[in-house]
C-alpha cells in the first residue's frame, strides 16, 4: 500500500496519481499544505516539495520524476505492452524527454505561477507568501499556455499520444499539469483542435476520474473542467 | 563516440563530463551558448538547454537527469560494484533524490545564478541578457551556497561518500556545481572541514582533471580551485 503526500492542485502530484491510477495502483492520499513546511513533512523530503511517495520497505520518494522511475522500475513490466516507460531505448529518452518538459519547463513556465497565484496564495499567510495574485505573473504565464498548447497540438497531430504510438508517462504528465489550470479555465482550447482532441481522450480514462471530483470551496471550476465533450 | 554540447562553465554540463570520465567513455565536446538559441541546437533540444549528448543510433538525450539516467542503463552494469546509479532500490532512491537536489535545488538556489551573473553574463549581448552582474542576486546565491555546503558536510560526516558507502552519481553532481562556483571563488570552505575533505576526494579523481584545466579569459580563477590540498 502506497502513501502519496499530495496537494490536490500540485500538478506534480496530478501525474503521480494519474501513473498510480495506470499502474492499478490503491494509494492512500495525505493532503500536505509545502508551504507550511511541516516538520514531520520535511523528515520525508527536505526540499520541502509535493508529491512524496511512501512504499513498504523503501526510503521516502520524494518529485515526480523519482517516484515515475521507481514506479516503473517496481511495476513497469506487468504492464507488458501498455508500460508508460517505454522498454526501446529511443523511445525512454522520447518519453522522460517530454517527462521533464512538462515536470519543469511547464511547471516554472505555467501551471506552478498559475496554481500559485490562483490557488495556493488564497491559503497561504501573509508570511508564508500569501495575498492577492499577481495580475502580471498571471499574464505572463498564460502568454506561455498557448505556445505550450501549440507544441501539444503539432505533437498529438505528429504521433497517435504525445510520445508516440501509445499512452505513456509523458501524456500523463502533459494533462495533469493542463487539468490543474484547466480548472481555473486558464486553458484557451479553443485554439487547438488536435490538442483538445488529445486531452478529451486522457481526460475520459478511469485514471482521470478522481482528479475532476477535487473541487476548491470558493474557488468554482471552469465550465468545461468535467465535461468530457467539453 | 559520443558528442556533448555542453559550456565549460555549465554545472550540469560538468556534471555529465565527470560522468562519461568515471564510466570511461570517450567524447567529441561542442561549446554551445545556449543563450545565444543557435537553429541547430533548439533542433536537437526545443528547451535550447545545455547539455546534450548524441550517441549513435539515438535521439539527441538533453538534460542532465535524463544523460546520467541513459549511461546507467546502458553502461552502468559495466562498472560492477562500481557502479553510480546502485542496484538496490533504497540506495537507487537516496542517489536520485541527491542528483535531482544538487541538479534542481542547487542550481537554482546557488550555481545556476552565479554563474549566470558572473560569467554568462560577460558573453551575452545586452539584448540576450546581458550587462553587469546583480549584486543582490549574487548576495542571496552565496548565502544559499552556505546552507547547502553545511547539508554536505552533514551527508559527508553520516557516511562515507553523500548517497552512502560508495561514489554515486550524487557525489559527481554536488561537485560538479560545486567545482562551477569554486572556480569564481564563491565556495566558504572554511567553513565545513567535512565537506572540504569530501570535495578533495572528489576532485582529485583523473575524471575531474579536464574540469580543473578549463579557465576562462578576463576571469581569473580563485586561489585554490586546482590546488588538490586547498
């Protein structure tokens, strides 16, 4: 049984419940507030960051990117032709290519200042951070979805998933990291009919369920955020 | 034969140098100012970052993380007990959650903003970025670089090598970034014996030789960055 320290709008933690999902993985979801940094938290990983993952017998695993390489490491051949890391090895560097593309450049680029500024700041203290979001960090990192929405669309028209012929950890991480901003309706779908069609596909896997029931009192999800036809 | 596009000065870069020299495999280097976003290299990795290494038979592998994680499955095996991403999975856990901490929070933290100020800087037009070095980012790095160096020696001190008994990927990437910012001075040794002592082992590895030869025009090196008993 798995233990996954994760905020239910960290867009890392997303993708780790997305792979858990995949994988047919039951976890048990500890909601971590990192901006509080949590003594006991920090023990687990002192970078003070979601998600954490804790395994029977293991050390803490803390980041998205060690908690897919151990998933995979640990879990990956059962799934035999539908494992999310590629066994070929062009096809590995494809996939934690785009992996860390969406895990950071993304992350720093768009979802983190958007999640930031939108979600977190209305929980956090004035000392931790916190106050009213910043209407041109708000600007700035919706200017970066649509070239990013771009690139997702020329990938999903180029290749059947992101990565290549089959579902694997790069489309995860690309629509987790899209579904916590798609909330905020900060996704303008409109301008990619490919990368929509894409996302429509990932949004309807059963992995992706849990994720559209979260929902932030005082803060109202966008229109299309469930709509599976959105 | 591999090809590395790197820049002397580029933590990560060294990181991958230091790599390919324990794994004892030979490379063609190319200097790449990443900032100068050259057509050619965006081709090779869109997020225009150094490194990248091309092997033969391989998509270009961009990305510290995503190299070091190539030469393990490839030629980890190869180095037996040697080897710098271990087999067993609590220890494979400990030297990744060290390589994403100095790859990741370090760099961002501390050597990514000095170098950036100190030497990039000098070789960017203005319209790139360039222009004089900014005192108060360099003041909070060098703070940084104090908590960082005080987490060594405490690693060093538990243990004989930063992720355990043997040399791991976590002590190539702590030194790499660390020898990056030793070159401009900016490393308080004196201030932890153990991560000194922990720093000499390192850099005295024939692998850290070509580092320790690179030298940069208009700025002279500190006192003691090639001296192996500094």
């Amino acid at each position: 049984m798995f233990t996954l320290f994760h905020h239910s709008f960290c867009p890392h933690s997303r993708f780790i419940r997305l792979a858990l999902g995949e994988h047919g993985l039951e976890m048990r979801l500890v909601e971590e507030r990192a901006w509080e940094r949590r003594e006991a938290f920090l023990a687990l990983n002192p970078a003070g960051t979601t998600p954490v993952l804790t395994a029977e017998g293991q050390p803490p695993i803390p980041g998205a990117g060690l908690i897919a390489e151990y998933l995979d490491e640990t879990h990956g051949a059962d799934l035999g032709e539908r494992r999310l890391l590629p066994s070929v090895m062009a096809e590995r560097i494809e996939v934690r290519r785009l992996m860390a593309w969406f895990n950071e450049k993304f992350f720093e680029e768009a979802s983190n200042p958007l999640v930031t500024e939108r979600i977190y700041k209305r929980f956090m203290s004035e000392q931790n951070g916190g106050g009213a979001p910043a209407a041109d960090v708000i600007r700035a990192a919706k200017a970066n979805v649509r070239y990013h929405l771009a690139y997702i669309g020329w990938l999903a028209k180029t290749r059947n998933f992101l990565a290549g012929d089959r579902l694997t950890y790069a489309d995860l991480a690309a629509a987790a990291h899209l579904s916590a901003i798609d909330y905020l309706g900060d996704v303008p779908w409109i301008e990619d009919d490919a990368a929509k069609a894409w996302y429509a596909r990932i949004k309807s896997r059963p992995s992706f369920r849990p994720l559209l029931s979260e929902w932030l009192a005082g803060v109202p999800a966008s229109r299309t955020y469930v709509d599976l036809d959105f």
